[in-house]
C-alpha cells in the first residue's frame, strides 16, 4: 500500500488540488452522523465557501471547505475568502471545518507566534466576527494529520488509498505496456493468426459502449430492418407475381402487424442503447416476446394453409419442396429471419442486479424456408 503521502497525492479531475479536495469529500461523506444528510457541491467558484455539507436534522449544516497550499499565510487569506462567501451564502452553517494537507508548527522559545497560534487566532476572530452578525458559527481544523487518521480508519479496504496516492493508472498507456510485456513472455507460443475470438470479449466491449460494440450493434440493427422490410414485401405480395402467391388475408393483416412492431421494437432498441433504462429495457423484452409469438403464429397459419390445399405434411415435406422447385411452382413461404442478435450493454442504473441484463434477440428461422 502507498504511503499517505499530501504533497505527492495523485493528480486526480485534473489536478492534485481536486484530488484532495475530493478526498476530503469522501472522508465527510463516510464520517456522516446518522439521520443527516450529504450534499456535494461543483468547484471552481461554483461551491458557495463550501466543497460539500452535512445537514442535521434540525436543519443545521457542517460545511467542509479544502486549501490545498502549505503555507499559513495562504491558508489563512483562502481560508477567510471562502469563510465569507460560505456564510453569504449558506443561511443553515453553524460549523465550519477547514482541511489542509500539512501540519502547523507548534509553540517555541523562538520569537513571533506558531503556525497553530496564527491558526487559533484567526479561528478566535473569525467566530467573533460571525457572532457580532447575528450567525453562531464554530470553525474546526483538520490538518494532514486528521485527515490521515480518518482515512485509515474509514477505509477498511483500501480503496481510497490507492486511489489518491497510488502512481499507477489503468491508462491507455498502461494496458499497451503490459500486453507487450505479456506478447514478449509469451515469445513464438503467441500467434495472431491463430488467436481464437470468444463472445466473451463481446460482452466486455458492450459494458463499456466501445467502438466495437457500437458497430456490431449497428450492424445487427441494419439486418433486423432488412428482415422486417422482408416480411412487410411478402405480405403485400397478393398473387400478382406466379411465383409468390399472395398469403390468406387474416395472415396478410398479421403480417403487416408484425412489421409495424418489428420497426418499433428496432427503434426502442436503438433508443436503449443509448440511454439505458431499467424500465425500458423491460418494456423492450416484453415487445420482442410478442412479437416472437406473433411469428411463430403466422408460421403455424402458413404451414395449414399450405397443406389444407398440397395435403398434410406438405410444408415440411422435402420431396414436395424439390418437386414444386423443379416445376417453377412457389410456395407461399419464404424464410423471414424478422430477428436478430441485439445486446444490451450494462451501466450503473442497472445496479438492483448482481449480474449485468442483456436483452437479446434469438437468431431464428421464424418462419421456416420453402425455397
């Protein structure tokens, strides 16, 4: 485990001052009383004097405030600037808890006052000035030393240290290091060309909304229009082609259905995999589930149809099917494949769930080839 270390905290939103200053964050968020309540504000001139709040019950608040310098003289000009905009603005801020990253310098027989009495001093006049305005107002300190008692104790595993002063990242940079470091161990064992592709790295590109995952997606989605187009083009094919002819008229307005809802359920797919939702991904299950009933409905309507006028047995006669080839005559089925593999990545709304859902469409003959 890295060493707790402020001044060589990892530069985490961009710098090493948000790092500490979210740092400090998760620590108020961990060390909240019971029965209060955890608001976290935007930086950069937009937190109101405060990086985040506790309310209590009563409505009092406990605002958290980070000054990552380490110098007295920085701290404390930073520290008042804050203090004032803090109290305009936070009606409900009666405690006032300053954090930064090194320690104060106690008393000694040397001349001119310590780090901590400068610190005292200006937390003496701070809490008067506030008092002599009608606001009760109480301001603590939490120094690297504080800071870095609450992190041990109210980080059991370990993650937060890691985190924030660990040099290690899970960059771009990083995973091309080690998959080289990996290929040169592996030496002449490793073959491109025969590296073997599983569905698994599929599921782990779908997780992230990857390139590779977007366009499997994309493409799927292409073919499920083409098929639902298919079934819409056989559907309206009403005997005036010899070769296709048209379908009995309860199946024919089935059919029509049947495309209707297989462009609908395409554009809520689409639509999921953008902006998942729980909800919606549901709703998105049930419609392909009808719709694949629905299917399996006009396949059965077109088998009877074809044996009521050919004899029974005919749809899944191959001798018939050969026969009717040979002499140019068609049936009046045609293989429709109206649904396609579609998955639906994970993200964080879908936290209810131990594992990640994915909604697939079941590759299938839906209605089964006469050609």
């Amino acid at each position: 485990m890295s060493e707790i270390k402020f001044g060589e905290i990892a530069s985490r939103g961009g710098s090493v001052a948000n790092a500490f200053e979210e740092l400090c964050c998760h620590l108020a968020s961990r060390t909240q009383p019971t029965g209060t309540k955890f608001e976290r504000y935007r930086g950069a001139g937009g937190d109101g004097g405060v990086e985040c709040k506790v309310i209590d019950a009563n409505g009092s608040a406990t605002g958290w405030q980070t000054k990552y310098v380490f110098d007295i003289g920085g701290l404390l000009n930073q520290a008042q600037q804050s203090l004032e905009t803090a109290l305009s603005v936070h009606a409900d801020l009666t405690r006032y808890v300053v954090c930064f990253p090194f320690e104060l310098t106690g008393t000694t027989a040397r001349k001119g006052k310590s780090q901590t009495e400068k610190f005292n001093d200006w937390v003496r006049n701070a809490e008067v000035d506030a008092k002599s305005k009608g606001r009760a107002l109480t301001i603590e300190r939490r120094s690297a030393h504080d800071i870095r008692d609450l992190l041990l104790a109210n980080d059991s595993s370990g993650g937060l240290r890691h985190y924030f002063f660990s040099a290690a990242t899970f960059s771009d940079q990083w995973f091309a290091d080690h998959v080289a470091a990996v290929m040169h161990k592996a030496g002449p064992r490793y073959n491109r060309e025969i590296n073997l592709e599983t569905p698994l790295s599929g599921w782990f590109s779908s997780f992230g909304g990857g390139a590779d995952w977007q366009g499997q997606l994309a493409d799927q989605l292409d073919a499920c229009r083409k098929q639902a187009a298919r079934v819409e083009e056989l559907a309206e094919e009403k005997g005036g082609n010899a070769m296709r002819p048209g379908w009995p008229q309860a199946v024919y307005d089935k059919g029509k259905k049947v495309a209707a809802e297989s462009k609908s359920c395409i554009e809520s797919a689409e639509a999921l995999a953008s902006a998942p939702t729980e909800k919606e991904l549901s709703k998105l299950e049930t419609s392909i589930a009808r719709l694949l009933g629905e299917l399996a409905e006009i396949d059965m309507e077109l088998a009877a149809d074809l044996d009521a006028k050919h004899g029974e047995g005919s749809a899944d006669s191959k001798q018939f099917r050969s026969y009717m080839a040979e002499y140019m005559v068609s049936l009046r089925r045609s293989r429709s494949r109206c649904t396609s593999s579609l998955g639906i990545r994970s993200r964080p709304e879908y936290a209810s769930r131990s594992n990640a859902r994915c909604a697939a469409w079941a590759s299938r003959d839906s209605i089964r080839s006469g050609n």
